[in-house]
C-alpha cells in the first residue's frame, strides 16, 4: 500500500479542484503517467539521441539489444522503486538512484552473461536520464503535495501519528464521510460509533471502490511497529515469514558471506591487528546470544571494548550505555561505522544468522526481556542479522521501554518480510553506516 497514491495538492484541494497545479500534481502521482514518462525519456529519448547526434562512441549497430535492455531496466526500477517507496519510512529521493542502480545492473549482468552486444553508452545516458527524471518528479511532488484521510472514530486527533505530508480529516458520521468522498476511509472498528448502519456504509463505500482502511493498519503502516498490545488481537500464524524468499535468502546469505570473506580477509586481517596494538585482549570477541527458534550460539565481532573481569560482569555489563567508557579508541571508529560487525559473516556461512533480520541478544537480557515483555520470544520465528528495521529505525537501546519499542519494529519486519523490505533496510543501512547515526 502506497499512502503517496492517495496524495492531495494541498489541504483546499476539494475546493479548487479545477486548478491547473492540483490536476498536475495528481497526474504526476498516477503510476500510468510516471511509467510513460520513465519509457519515453529512458527509451525513446535516447535513441533519438543516437540518431540524431550521430552515433554514440560505441557504434555499436545492434539496435533491438539495446532498445530491449533500456526498456526492461527502466519497467524494471521503477517496480522496484514503487515497491520500496510503499514501505513504512521510506524516502523517494533516497530510493531512486539504488532502484535503478539495480535494474540496469542486472540487465548489464545478463547482456555480460549471454555475450549479447549492446551500446554502453546507450545505457548510460538512458539511466542519467531517468534518474534526473524522477528526481524532478519527487521534488515536485513533495513541493505540492499531501496524503489526506478521512478518519471514522471517537478517539482524540492527538492519539493519531503526527508526520509529514499527512493529515487527518475528522468525519465521524457516514454523512460527513460522504462529503469527503474523494478521501480514503480510515475506520476506527471498536469505536462506539460504528453501528450497524455505519457498518452498512462502511460495506458500500467499499465495494464502490473506496479505498477503506482499519485505523490500527494504518498507524502500523505509517509508524513501521507493530504495537505489542496487539499482538494478542493477531494470529501469530500471520506474523511467519511463510513465503518462497525465506529459503532463498538464505542460499543467497550464505554464498555473499563467502564472497565476503574472501574479498575482504584483507582488510579484517588489518583490523584485527590495529586492534591488538591499541589495547589489551584478543581482537575477536565471542559471546552467546539467543538466535534462530531460541537457539543460543556463538557470535563473532572484533572486540571494541577494553576487557573487563568476570566478577565485573553482569546484566548491566551487556547493555551499552551513551559514551560507555569501556569502549577503546579504535572501538569508537569501528562501532559507528558498523566494522566490528564484519565477523558476523562467518556467523551467517554456518546458517546462524542473516545479514538482515533483528539484532540477537545476550542470553541474560533476552531471558530478562521474556520477563519484563510480552511476546517477546516470537521475534526468534527468524534468522537473527547484522542489520535490520529496529536499526535502521531507532539504533542502539538502552532500556526497557526502548526495547519495547525495538521490538515493534522487529515485528513489523517479519510481518512484512520480503525483498522489497530487505532491500529498503540494506539502502538504509548504507547512509547509517556513513552518518553513523545510532550507535553507542
């Protein structure tokens, strides 16, 4: 679901309807507009290009291949940045270069593959060109534009999320909803007011082809987090990642984590060292944490910390506080760019972890959180990783309430588990690792 679809030019748009920005900016929405406008200035645009300025430095004469392969990247990114946009704290302007990245990447690799001959330049000037394009298309668009709703319930504004680009319109009768037609419905299905003529109202707006949402939907899809004191209103059976991408992430983990460790032995190697020369302890550190279906195993990380007794030790000892004076110089470094992590891909070759899913924890603080959260135990239904939705989201936590909070979020992942979601994380996860946002 895609809340930018339900898009308005502005809060007055009902009254002035006829203006040439609202309708501009609503057309520009339509997913037909901006595909057409992707394959004309990403397809045709570049041929006529070739034609008329004679030819591209390649002369390459193969027209269809590369006609065939410009058409197939283009209709192929922007699925994937329709895909990824529709997900809880996704950014367009963020998301347009990776998304396309992609698919031309991918078109390239199968041209490589199959040895078929194509114009580069062709290629190049075809994804320049769409990439400006959209980028002009998302200023506009969030220059103009706003999701509206109208919300059906008894409940004060002040309950609902309050974010960008999105506003709640009060209607709390069908007669008021009505007069807002052009709205999406949100309905609040345990408030008082819905009766069983509201419900009545509620059916035929639907089958007009309203677009009708449930009131908590629509908070867990705008927030990301699945609140836990729902939890018991859900079938858990919902919540397993049941489809054909579990499986697959899985060969795939494993065989990225071996081209990982192949490429980069090199450089672990050096950080190991750096490390052994900057403090006291080995440059590995290896800890127990709870994992796959509650399983505990060993994880792999280069040590950032100095090492402490064993009498020193306790539940507090694994939690990391802001500025915790444990951490090395080198640790500083290597935690905020998220390179203490790299040897958790020896943890992923043994089918132990991901490379994203929710963060393992410590034996003693995931039998402490069972304790003092409900439902925790739930969030081991899959693969623990070395990113994911909570850490990209809120970062590292430091108490109870934020663990409950991590926890939304970790559910919200599996929830929503795919590779739309997993691709979302991993473009995230690449501006946490430059900003350093998050870490303790």
């Amino acid at each position: 679901m895609n809340f930018l679809d339900h898009a308005t030019a502005n809060p007055n748009r009902h009254r002035r309807s006829t203006s040439l920005i609202d309708r501009t900016v609503v057309l520009m929405a339509r997913i037909r507009f901006q595909l057409l406008a992707a394959i004309l200035v990403g397809v045709v645009a570049p041929i006529i290009l070739r034609g008329n300025f004679e030819r591209f430095p390649d002369q390459v004469t193969n027209y269809d291949n590369s006609l065939y392969g410009t058409l197939s990247a283009v209709i192929f990114g922007y699925m994937i940045f329709r895909k990824v946009t529709s997900l809880a704290g996704a950014t367009a302007f963020m998301n347009i270069i990776p998304s396309f990245l992609t698919s031309y990447g991918l078109v390239v690799a199968v041209f490589f593959a199959l040895r078929l001959q194509y114009s580069r330049y062709q290629f190049i000037v075809s994804f320049i060109l769409v990439v400006a394009m959209f980028y002009v298309l998302m200023f506009v668009l969030s220059r103009f534009r706003r999701s509206r709703f109208a919300l059906m319930t008894d409940r004060k504004l002040s309950e609902f999320p309050r974010l960008p680009r999105v506003e709640w319109v009060m209607t709390p009768t069908p007669e008021l909803a009505s007069e807002r037609r052009f709205l999406p419905l949100v309905v609040d299905l345990h408030s008082p007011l819905i009766n069983e003529q509201t419900q009545r109202y509620i059916a035929e707006e639907s089958i007009a082809g309203r677009r009708v949402y449930d009131v908590e939907e629509i908070k867990e899809s705008l927030l990301g987090r699945v609140p836990i004191d729902r939890l018991a209103q859900s079938t858990f059976g919902h919540l397993a990642p049941g489809s054909i991408y579990a499986p697959a992430k899985r060969y795939v983990d494993a065989l990225l984590a071996a081209l990982f460790l192949i490429v980069l032995s090199p450089l672990m190697l050096l950080v190991a060292l750096i490390i052994r020369l900057d403090s006291k302890g080995p440059a590995i550190f290896k800890q127990e944490r709870m994992g796959f279906r509650g399983q505990p195993f060993t994880v792999y990380k280069f040590r950032s910390m100095r090492v402490i007794d064993e009498s020193e030790r306790d539940r507090s000892a694994d939690m990391t506080m802001t500025d915790d004076d444990r951490i090395t110089k080198i640790g500083q470094f290597i935690r905020r760019t998220r390179i203490d992590e790299l040897p958790q891909a020896f943890n992923i070759l043994r089918g132990e972890m991901s490379w994203i899913g929710p963060r393992p924890e410590t034996l003693s603080l995931s039998s402490w959180y069972e304790k003092e959260i409900p439902f925790y135990r739930y969030r081991h239904m899959i693969r623990p990783g070395i990113t994911g939705w909570a850490q990209v989201k809120q970062g590292h936590v430091t108490s109870v309430k934020d663990v409950r909070a991590k926890l939304e979020y970790d559910f919200y992942y599996v929830k929503n588990f795919s590779l739309w979601m997993d691709i979302l994380i991993a473009i995230k996860t690449v501006g946490v690792m430059i900003s350093g946002n998050g870490s303790k």
